[in-house]
C-alpha cells in the first residue's frame, strides 16, 4: 500500500507543470499551427472537391448525351412506325377510291354496253320494220 502512495505522489509530481496555464503567444502558436494545417486541408479539400465535381460533371454529360441518343432512337423508330401507318392508310384510301370508281363506272360502262346494244337492235328492229313494209306494199300493190 506504501508503494501504491509513493507512485501516486511520484506521477502527480511530473503532472503538476501540466496544469500550468497558456500564455497568449502560446496561444497564438496554436492558432497559426492550426491554421496552416487546417488551410492545408482546406486546399485539399478543394483540390479533391474540383476533381470530383469534374468527373461527376463528365459522367452526367456523357449520361445526357446517351439519353439524348436513346430518345433521339426510339424518336426515329417511333417515326418509321409512324410512316408506315400513315403509308398503309394512305393506300387504304387509294383501295377505297379504286373501289368507289368501279362501283360506279363499271355500272355505267354496262348500261352504256346495254343501251348501245338496245340502239343497235333498235335500228335493226327499225330496218326489218320498214323491210316489212315495203313488203307489204309491194304485196298490196302486185297481189
């Protein structure tokens, strides 16, 4: 127990100077120390901050740039879809005019055929009528 006194009494003796207070210029010492350490960090900081900016800066504009070129894509292939629709549709129509035409020419083609050939066998009809009646008169002048 003496021994356990006596190591007690021994270190508090070295820690008795360092209780002792701090002068302004030790203070000031410090401070500098600090602050040449603290702007040294700062300035890496900076350093490492800048560089990281840039390359986040890189990454964004090449992500931008492969967007830009995915829409720009499916903008064009949803452009070629969109030709043909209106490709197809337009033929449709064209399929329906077509349509529209021969359901009304092809009648009046036929009743154009129809009445040509109702002209001719009317003429015919007109011949052999006016041949029956000269017949006739010539039967009734020489019976």
């Amino acid at each position: 127990m003496k021994r356990l006194i006596l190591f007690a009494l021994l270190f508090s003796a070295f820690a008795v100077p360092a209780l002792g207070e701090l002068t302004d210029a030790d203070l000031d010492k410090i401070r500098l120390i600090v602050n040449k350490v603290v702007k040294a960090e700062i300035a890496t900081v900076k350093q490492d901050l800048k560089a990281e900016i840039a390359t986040v800066k890189q990454d964004l504009r090449e992500q931008i740039a492969d967007s830009e070129k995915n829409v720009r894509t499916d903008i064009d292939i949803q452009s070629e879809g969109i030709h043909k629709q209106i490709a197809l549709l337009t033929n449709f129509v064209y399929a329906l005019i077509a349509l529209i035409v021969a359901a009304i020419a092809i009648p009046q083609v036929i009743l154009t055929w129809r009445s040509s050939r109702d002209n001719q066998q009317q003429r015919i009809n007109q011949e052999l009528r006016a041949e029956i009646e000269t017949l006739k008169r010539q039967q009734s002048v020489h019976p």
